[in-house]
C-alpha cells in the first residue's frame, strides 16, 4: 500500500482523474441541477403518497404491499439523496470534506441499491403468488421482514463500503473518473451486481409470462373464452415489457457507464454523460411509483380519497376559520366510505 492522501481536498482527487471541477455555474451545472430538483420534488411526493395509501387502506396489509412499502421508502430516500446531492454539486463540490463527499455518495449509492434490490425481491414474490395460484402470497409477515432487512443490510453494505475501504485514497492509480474518490473496482461489482438484478428480473418475468399464458390456453381449451384469453395474455405481455422496459430505459445506461468506467475504458468518454444518466436512474424512483403501484385499481382509488380528504381539509379549515370569524360557528363534513373490491392489476 502506497502514502494514503487523507488530507487533501477534493479537487486534489478531481484533477487526479481529470475531471473538471468548475469554481462557478456552468449553463450545463444549472440544468443539471433545476431538472434534478424538479425530479426530486416528484419523488418525493409521488412516494410519500404511495407510503400514505399502503398505511391508510388495511387492504394493503398484505405481503406483495409491505414490499411495494418498502420500494417507496427506498425511492424516498433515493429522492431526499439526490436532493442533497443537488446542493452539494457544481462549484459546491469543492467546498466539501472527505467525509461530506462519502457522505453524498453513499446515501445515492445505499437508496439507489435498495431500490433495485427491492425490485428484485417484487419480482420474486410475485413469481411466488403466480405459481401458488394466489392473488397475494400467504408469505408470513416475519418472512417479509427478515427480506426487507436484508434489502436493507445490503443495501446499507454497498453504500458503505467505498467511505471506509473500496475507495482509492491510498492508491491513486485505481481512482475512478466519474466517482473520483471510488476505486474502480466498486464500480465495475456494482455496475455488475445490478445488471445481475436485471437479468434474474427477466428470467422471473418470462418464467411468469409463460406460466400464465399457458394455464389461461389450458383454460381455453375447456371453455370458449378465446378472446378473454387474448385479452389476458395480452395484459400480461403488457405488464412485463412496462416492468422491464422502464428498467432497461432508467438504469442500462447508468450502468453501462459505470462499467465501462470501472474497467478502465481510456476511449470512452463517460464524463460527457454521467450527470444525466444519474438523472435517468433517479427518475426510476419516479417511475417506480407509476408502474408497481399506479397501475393497482384500488391504489388508484385510495390515491384519490386521501387527495380529496387533503383538499377538502384545507377548504374545510378555511372556510371554518372564516365561519368561526363571522358567527363562532363550526362544520364538520364527514366523508362516505366508499369500498372498491380488491384488484391487483400489477405483476
């Protein structure tokens, strides 16, 4: 092991692989930041609905939902780390501590993992329920969350491991361009590990896809319902090529550059990209909510009841403050319940 720099500063590290480090706003820095902030702000809401509706309805209390729970709590944090990141970038960058700058990485790095690990776990619970023949998996809540902890303790590996070993500080010569204080060898396994996540997604899907397609033809076969079958069969294709498809758009690119990035590629210019392919894959966080949760008819009918008690809320309170103001009296408007059976319409 050679002399170990952990006093310098970031820009020593920045100039070491040779990226730019502006001392001012670049138009490209104020684009950056502006579309980045607008993501974050549309992650943070769209999630912390879905996090309202899952707690608020008690038919959500099911396996497949404390899953979907836990992908909005990771994209969540994905949203408030890239809001940190959006802060602390551009000229502010140079400002930053050793420490601080590990501190922004890993919170990127631990909510982005997660989320992706999480994903992978959806996809296997649904496999689960499809070849049970169940509408939600009977999967034993202590189950669920040993499986969520485990999201989250690797997670929370991954995201830690560059600050307090996988980082180059010590080895010059194995710093990252994109990530200059990682070691490239971080980049290539995580590159690596969700591409891995990627490819075990597409196994469960198809295995899921066939699986139906060939009950719903059994079916068929029995009874004279060919065009629900087609309809069936088509929903479903559907379902996987958006579950799949948003995936690939979001997160291929990110990680294509990272490992390129980590196998030390001198011809590729991956600076040119890096910022907006972050972009890309936060707004998965995005994505995310629209796709698993969205798409459920009775997330969409929650959805809806807890915006109209907001709304209604507000111009309750107000226009009893303005009543009480007037005549010191008060309104209380009660809200029907109004039931929904249960339909699940995402894989």
């Amino acid at each position: 092991m050679g002399q170990c720099y952990y006093n310098e500063t970031i820009g020593f590290f920045y100039n070491n692989s040779g990226k730019e480090l502006s001392p001012h706003w670049r138009p490209k820095d104020v684009v950056v930041v502006a579309l980045g902030l607008t993501v974050s702000v549309l992650v943070l809401l769209t999630n912390l609905l879905v996090i309202a509706a899952i707690a608020s309805n008690r038919r959500f209390h099911q396996p497949i939902y404390y899953l979907l729970g836990n992908l909005a709590a990771a994209d969540l944090f994905a949203g408030v780390a890239y809001l940190f990141l959006m802060f602390h970038t551009g000229p502010r960058t140079a400002r930053l501590s050793i420490k601080g700058w590990f501190l922004r990485q890993g919170l990127l790095d631990t909510s982005l993992t997660a989320s992706v690990a999480t994903l992978l776990a959806i996809a296997v619970e649904r496999h689960r329920s499809v070849m049970a023949v169940q509408l939600h998996s009977r999967l034993p809540r202590g189950r669920v969350v040993t499986l969520i902890v485990g999201v989250w303790v690797a997670a929370l590996g991954l995201g830690l491991l560059p600050a307090h070993f996988w980082h180059c500080l010590c080895n010059l010569d194995r710093c990252s361009r994109m990530v200059p204080l990682f070691s490239r060898s971080y980049l290539a396994v995580w590159a690596l590990s969700s591409l891995l996540v990627f490819v075990l997604m597409v196994a469960v899907y198809i295995r899921i896809f066939f699986y139906v397609r060939r009950r719903v033809q059994r079916m068929a076969e029995h009874v004279s319902c060919h065009p629900r079958y087609r309809e069936t069969t088509l929903s479903l294709v559907k379902t996987v090529v958006i579950i799949l498809g948003a995936f690939v758009v979001c997160w291929t690119p990110g990680q294509v550059v990272l490992l390129l990035d980590g196998l030390d590629c001198k011809s590729c210019n991956v600076l040119a990209v890096e910022k907006y392919f972050l972009l890309l894959a936060e707004a998965n966080s995005l994505v995310n909510a629209v796709v698993y949760s969205c798409r459920d008819a009775e997330m969409r009918h929650t959805f809806r009841r807890l915006l109209c008690c907001m709304c209604l809320g507000w111009s309750t309170h107000k226009s009893s403050h303005y009543s009480s103001a007037r005549t010191g009296a008060s309104t209380r408007i009660m809200l029907p319940e109004n039931g929904h059976p249960l339909m699940d319409s995402t894989l």
